[in-house]
C-alpha cells in the first residue's frame, strides 16, 4: 500500500464517524505534540501560529521554510503539525489546537455544521479541471446521461459527492438516477480496476493516477459545473487578534503558487516526494492546476452555501447553515 493508499484510507475511516456524529469527540491521528501546544503560548503574551497542514503546498512551504523567515520580525513562533485529513484539520481548529491550514470545500461544511467558530481567509481560484467522472479505458459510457442505472464509485460527503449530483442535475438525470457506491479513494481504484465499478468520481492526484496508470478516461470533469476550490482557514479568535500574521500566512502560500506556477518541473518533482507519487503522475496534476489565491467573496460564500444546503437536503449534516451572514477575513 502506497502513502498515498493508506491517507486514503485513514481519510475514510475517519469520515465515517464525522459523518454519525460531527466533529465531536476525540481527535484520532494527532500528532502528541500538537496537543501539548494549548492556550497556554497566549497566557504568556507569546506569538504563536499553529499550521495544520495536508501533504501538499503547505508541505513545500514547510520546506522552504519561507514562513519562518517572514514572521521573524514580528517575534512570532512557528509549530507545524500534519494531519491526513481535511476533517481532523478543522477538528484540531475547533478545539484550539492549530491556528492555520488549507482545506478543500466539503470538509468546511462538516465544521460548521458541527459549530466550529471556522472562518475563511483565503479562496483559491477555481480549479475544475482537477475532479472528474472517470471510465475504464474499455467502457461502453459515451455520455453522462450512459450513468442512468449504472454504479459510481466517490467518497461521501467529500467535493466529488457535490459535484457529481449537480453533474446529474445538468443532464436531467436526478442523484438518485445512478447506483451510489460509497468507498474511499484507494478502495474506489481496486473496484474501478476489477470492474465492480462502472464510473469512478474522484479528484487529484487520485485522478491523474489513473489516467498515467490504468489509461482511464474522463466522461467529464467539473468545468462548467462546479469550482471545486481549496480554502485557507483560521478561526474566528485568531483573525481578531492576529490579522497582521494572517496576512503574511496568505501572502506566503500565495508565493509557493507563484514558484509551482513558474518552475512546474520542479514543483511535480518536490510533489512526487512529498505524495510518494511517479514524477509523470505529479507532472500531469501540475499541468492542469489552476494558481492564484484571492479573498473570500459574498459569491464564494454562496458557493460554500450550495454545498452546504445539498448536504443538507442529502442529510450528511444535520442543520441547514447559514454562511452569509458573517464576513469572512481577507487574506
């Protein structure tokens, strides 16, 4: 099993539970030290930001070590603490134990359904192109409307689940037009490759994984559907006294876009490290990433707002939200 088969893994495991009962409960997967890092920096007057951070950008950031140098003048200690999961991230947010981090849109939701003071303080760009509905190389699927009846493997309640029933919704197919199969991303790939599958909904790397190595086929991904965007994320506490450092947080992710955008070679081979992923795998999951990171809208709060109420009509959380009525910080 590959490193990127057992996040896959844990990232399900875990789901599962949030999905029964919120974000209540223990964090499961925590690295010690992150729960010894308390409140206490605050009591001392000691500056402090707590990144939580996913295999990924904030990875190379960590490497590079760019953030450290940025906060030097302003006396502020940097911890980082790296989780397998978007939910477990925004678990640790909600109970004061990270500060940071970056997230994809459906986890979010999970969070404030549960009540967590979450607030966003960035929005990437859209990047469509980087989930899809994907066919065996030898499928007879030749349109979305070939789904009716048919069995389509994606993780519940995660980006794909959203953008698969809106994908349904723009063919005049309903969600429940197509035999749902609930299975994480390396589960999914096993049924997708025996054939117990018909179609696969899956997102990046994951996606260009198949492509390079089973010769899959994308029916369509989320262009023209869905924006599928990542978030940058503090809590509501941090922002209000700590805005000068957030600043400096968005400004510093924002820079490794940047540096992927122009150094693309480099950045899949720094990628193809930290996922424990082929070069060629990383490289095409470069080539259609979309860079830039902007603030959090009233029209991306909408977006946000979409998710959430089709998770509720679906019942994955168990209150309707409301996601306009607070401002969000911008980064």
């Amino acid at each position: 099993m590959t490193r990127l088969d057992l996040t896959s893994a844990f990232i399900d495991g875990r789901r599962r539970k949030l999905l029964g009962a919120g974000l209540a409960g223990g964090i499961a997967g925590l690295a010690p030290q992150a729960w010894a890092q308390s409140r206490s920096g605050s009591a001392r007057d000691e500056r402090v930001l707590r990144v939580g951070y996913q295999k990924g950008w904030l990875s190379i950031l960590k490497k590079q070590g760019t953030l450290e140098k940025l906060l030097a003048p302003l006396g502020v200690r940097l911890s980082w603490v790296e989780f397998n999961a978007g939910p477990v991230q925004l678990e640790a947010l909600n109970v004061g134990s990270i500060d940071f981090g970056d997230v994809g849109e459906a986890p979010p939701i999970f969070a404030q359904a549960a009540g967590a003071a979450l607030v966003y303080a960035a929005a990437s760009v859209p990047r469509p192109a980087q989930e899809a509905v994907l066919l065996p190389k030898d499928s007879s699927i030749r349109s979305v409307q070939d789904l009716k009846g048919k069995r389509v493997a994606y993780n519940k309640g995660s980006n794909v689940h959203y953008f698969l029933v809106k994908l349904l919704e723009k063919h005049g197919l309903r969600y429940s037009d197509v035999q749902s199969v609930f299975l994480a991303p390396a589960d999914a790939r096993a049924a997708f490759e025996r054939g117990a599958v018909d179609a696969w909904a899956i997102w990046d790397p994951f996606l260009a994984a198949a492509q390079q190595s089973l010769g899959a086929k994308v029916l369509a991904d989320a262009s023209g559907v869905v924006s599928n965007r990542y978030y940058l994320f503090t809590s509501r506490d941090y922002a209000t006294h700590n805005a000068d450092v957030l600043r400096i947080a968005v400004d510093a992710v924002r820079g490794v876009e940047a540096w992927a955008e122009k150094n693309r070679a480099a950045a899949a081979q720094e990628l193809s490290q930290v996922l424990g992923l082929e070069q060629s795998i990383t490289g095409l999951y470069i080539q259609r990433y979309s860079y830039g990171l902007g603030p959090v809208t009233r029209e991306i709060l909408a977006e946000q707002q979409g998710i959430a109420d089709t998770f509720y009509e679906l019942r994955l959380i168990p209150r309707k939200l409301n996601l306009l009525h607070a401002a969000p910080v911008q980064g």
